[in-house]
C-alpha cells in the first residue's frame, strides 16, 4: 500500500501484518473493532486523519519505530494524525 490513497477504504477485519504503508494517505478509513495493525511493517509519512482507531491500535500505532515523516500529498504529519500525545 506505500503511495496509495486509502481515503474512505473498509479495513473492517482487515490483519496489516507486513503491510507497507510508507507515505499512504489513510483517512477516513473504516476499521472496526477487529482490525489489527500488529506487525505493520512501515507507516512513516502515513496520514491517519478523521479513521477512527481502537485505543489500544491507536497506542500501538504511535509506538511503531516509524511512527513520523509527513504526508507528501496531504502535508499533514503521521503522529498528528495518529493523535498521538507526543
């Protein structure tokens, strides 16, 4: 998924493990209860804006070594989009 716009895609049930989502535009993505994001190879540059995360793949999202870089499309930060605390 590096370079793909996601904008409104059902992940619902959806295992990203591996996946590479290196500068993907990610918002307003549907994932629900089910999806995981455990063992997501890449996601620096990654814009997450307005996807509603579980808490716990939210927190494991913004721990993810590669959890910064900005969107080369959308301009807006990967952690900024997370709504990470940092």
């Amino acid at each position: 998924f590096e370079d793909a716009d996601m904008s409104l895609c059902n992940l619902e049930m959806a295992q990203l493990n591996r996946a590479n989502m290196k500068n993907a535009v990610a918002r307003e993505m549907y994932v629900s209860g089910a999806t995981l994001f455990e063992g997501i190879k890449d996601i620096e540059g990654s814009d997450w804006s307005e996807t509603q995360l579980r808490k716990d793949q939210q927190k494991y999202l913004c721990n993810h070594p590669t959890a910064k870089g900005t969107n080369p499309v959308t301009g807006v930060e990967t952690r900024e989009s997370l709504m990470c605390l940092d």
